[in-house]
C-alpha cells in the first residue's frame, strides 16, 4: 500500500549526475597523472571568459591548453590559437552544458602526453545556470561576474556562486559607466560560499590580470 | 534483426516537446479568448530585460502584466512593481527556463478577468540556450542582446536568434566604450531569419524605446 506519491517517485537525475561523476573522476585521474592543473570557467555569454583566456595563453604560453565548449562556431578556439596556445573545440550542437563524458573524449585528442602542457583550461558554455551542476574533474572552478550583466546576480544564480572557488568580476573598465556594487557582490558570493577567492580585473585592459594569473600559477606548483 | 543501432533508440525529446506545445496552446487560447497579447523576452543574464520591462510599464502602465522567470529571489518582480504594472513570480527552483505548463499556472492566478489587462510580458530565465525550446504561447519572442556581451553571439547561440520575432540590442549607450559591430549582428540575425524586426535601444537612457513600445502597441490593436 502505497501512503503517498513520493513512494512512487523515480529520481532520474541521480543515476545522471553519478555517471557524470564517473567521467569526471576519470577524467579528473587522467590529468593528475599528467601533472596537469585544470580549471573550469563559467560564466553568462558574453561576460569575457574567452578574453580572460587569451590574456592566460600569454602569460602562460604554450605550457597552457584549452578546452573550448561551444553551442556552435569554432570562433572562440580560434581566438585562442592566435593568442598562441592550443585549443581544442566541443561543439555541443545544442547542448546548454559541458559534462565529463564529453571532455574525456577531448581529452583522449590532445595530444598532451609530451609533458610540456601543465595547465588545461575548459571554457564552458556560455550559460549561468546548467553547467553549475555538472564537475568535469577540475581542480579549480571559476565563475567570472561581469559589470554590464548587474550587481544582483549572486543571489540569483546560487548554483553556480556557491560552488564556485575563484569569483573573478570582470569588465571592471566599465564599472564609471555604470551602476555596480562590488562590494555588494562579493558579500552575498561570501555568505554562500565563505572560502571563494575574488578577484577584479579587466580582461580588456589588462587591470588585475597579473594577480589573478599569478594566483593560478601559484595553484599549479 | 537489427542493422544499425538508431533501430534502438529512443527519443525522449519528442514527447517531452508535444508535452509542452499542448500547454503552450492551452495558454494561447486563454490569453487570446481575453484579447491579451503576449510577448516572450529572453536574454543571457544581465542583458537588460527587466530594466527594458520597467520602461515599458512606465508606457503601458496597469494595461500591462509581467510574469517573471527567476531561478531564485523576487527581485524582478518587485522592481516591475515599483515602475507601476502588476508582476507574478515564477520561481523556478533552479529549472533553467519557463515552460509552458508552469506559464499556465500563473496565469490562473494572475486575476486578469477585469478585461484592463491588454498586454502580458514574460520575462524568461537568463538563459541564452535552453528557453528558445520551450514556446510559452507567446505572440511575440523577443530576443534581447546586449552590447558588453559581444557582437559574435547570435551565430553562436541560434537557437534563439532564429526563432525570434523581434531582436532588441540593448544598451546602446555603451557602444562608444566597447567594440561591438551592430551591422554585422544584424546582417548575422537576418542570415538565420529573415524577417526579424531590429531595434536598437539603451532602457537605461530611454533611447530607442518609445519606437519599440510604439511597434509593440501597433501589434497589440
């Protein structure tokens, strides 16, 4: 005898995440092994995660890979080669997320295995909502904030700030031009998440580059 | 005997889809026997659409009701409020856009059947991808983008700027701090989509948005 409906509810969205898991810790093994450092970056579209990158790839140089989610188009990882370090495209062909199966298998193409790549970033798709839930065996997660898109997002989008350990608010160029509390957003990012780390710089400009790739480089040794 | 393995698959999407269709034509039918028009706003996070929403309640005034997408907070809804329209929330709980169903659960409780209300404005999840599945029963989908989230976006995320009635690009008073080609945006919108309508407007400085709350009350009557 059934005494309420949850008896006869089926969570499909576990048995999903667990396989996700899978991959990641897969994937997660396939990099340590390799002495590899990887981060995810998350953001909106548009709020500068390729920029942030091309800024890496020069500090970095080649010892910098990335892994480029895209809807569709090939124009991000271009931007990437040209800022001088390799870059690998998933077009998720309607996919609104990254997940670990699919950076596994961009994993197996890359061609790392001459010891020379020591940090593997993954773009994720532009999107504040989906890819916050799914782990693709990073080491550090980053979601960038940009000014344009408003001081009111944190709370919005929890999953994603809460879960974050690198805050970057970028676009901080803008901030004369506009109405942005900085100080605002780092304190409710800080009452979900205690532990984030924050950075503000100007992908465009170059304002806090420096830092934050130092911190990153900091983290990789 | 089975030759390939698409024998075996299953399409989940499908039915999923028609799910939602049949609601979104129930919502149809309820707005239209009303003579309410309803318009479908979508955007990233941070594109403008609620700063666009308090311009138009300002021009539409009570003949205008919002119903406000949010993954968490009912901070939209109370800022539609303030500029003088009524607004519903829909707090999605972490779900990345609106469907169809949970749009006909507010509308039976949006008391419209004074007749007053004329015009009904969704504002979607910030959500670039997964919202342009999913139609609401709108007459009008609105697509919005803003100018710091760059000029290379709509063939990036088609999805949405195929299937849209209207492309608003927003914050045009921030053209002269950032690089943004608005004729390559619209020649690439217009490459998917032929007869979408333009409009370039800043809600924040009012510029271009008598001429687009005109265009909508021209479609309303």
């Amino acid at each position: 005898m059934y005494d309420n409906d949850a008896d006869r509810r089926i969570d499909i969205s576990e048995p999903v995440m667990s396989r996700n898991d899978r991959f990641a810790a897969e994937n997660r093994k396939f990099l340590t092994d390799r002495n590899i450092y990887t981060l995810n970056l998350i953001s909106s579209p548009g709020a500068g995660k390729t920029t942030v990158l091309e800024v890496m790839a020069r500090f970095f140089g080649p010892g910098m890979a990335v892994i480029e989610g895209d809807v569709q188009t090939r124009r991000d990882a271009e931007r990437i080669e040209r800022a001088g370090c390799r870059a690998w495209q998933i077009e998720t062909g309607g996919a609104c997320h990254l997940d670990a199966q699919a950076v596994g298998n961009a994993l197996e193409h890359m061609e790392m295995e001459d010891g020379t790549v020591r940090l593997l970033a993954i773009e994720n798709v532009g999107n504040l909502i989906c890819p916050s839930g799914y782990f693709l065996g990073e080491d550090m997660r980053i979601g960038l904030l940009s000014i344009p898109e408003g001081d009111d997002k944190v709370l919005k989008y929890p999953s994603l700030f809460s879960t974050v350990d690198v805050l970057l608010i970028n676009k901080m160029d803008l901030v004369p031009h506009l109405d942005f509390d900085v100080d605002r957003v780092v304190e409710e990012c800080r009452s979900l998440n205690p532990d984030v780390t924050v950075f503000t710089v100007s992908a465009r400009t170059g304002e806090g580059m420096e830092e934050f790739c130092g911190f990153v480089e900091s983290n990789i040794s």
